[in-house]
C-alpha cells in the first residue's frame, strides 16, 4: 500500500513540475529588448499555402531578388512578420522588425525596403 502510495505522489510531483516548466509562444514578446535581441522568426501560424508562397516569392523577389536567394527562408521570416501583423503591433513595430529579419545575407533591408516587403506579404497571404 505504502508503494502505491509513493508511486503517485512522485506521479504527481513529476506531472506538476513538467506543467510548470512549459512555455507557450503566445506569451513571447517578440520586440528587441537587452534579453532578447531578436524578434521571433517562427509563429503558431499557419504558412502560406503554394499558390501563396508563389505569390510572395515573386513579390519580394520583384523588390530584390536577393530576399529570395533561399525561398524556404523567406517563407519562414514572411510567417513571423505575419504573426506580428496578426498579433495587431503596431505598424512601426512590424516594419521595423520586417527590416530586422530580412536584413543580412544576400540584402540590405532598410525600412523603406521592409515596407514594401510588409506590403508583399499582406497582399500574398497575411490579413489581420
């Protein structure tokens, strides 16, 4: 008796301590902070289908083709642009962190470009 009785209180104590220790990546604050100095690049949100994917890769290659050097990439950073969008920030915060993710590589992205880029995918897939 006394066995079972430890079996699951140490069941108990493993189930609250697993609880405890999850996290969700809706409580994440993708801003730049000291902590965390990147936005998020993933998203709980569903990616664009094909004919949306297409979409959005001929409009940010259309704005500059190096955006697209690697188009699986490009997908993933439009996916966590559009989460910012869905998560209504502020249009500021969303251009600024558009320019963030897409900025290095193969292209230089400045607010003005990542404007564009915002436009792209709103237009492509992401509404609000």
């Amino acid at each position: 008796m006394r066995t079972r009785t430890t079996t699951a209180g140490i069941l108990a104590v493993l189930a609250l301590t697993l609880t405890a220790c999850g996290s969700s990546d809706d409580q994440a604050d993708d801003k730049p902070s000291a902590k965390s100095p990147a936005p998020a690049t993933s998203s709980a949100f569903l990616r664009p289908n094909v004919a949306q994917e297409k979409t959005l890769i001929d409009g940010l290659t259309a704005i500059d083709p190096g955006l697209t050097v690697n188009e699986e990439r490009a997908v993933r950073r439009s996916v966590g642009v559009c989460d910012d969008i869905r998560k209504g920030k502020d249009h500021d915060t969303v251009v600024g962190n558009a320019a963030y993710r897409y900025d290095g590589g193969n292209a230089s992205v400045d607010n003005a470009k990542a404007e564009k880029i915002v436009k792209v995918i709103k237009d492509a897939y992401c509404t609000s």
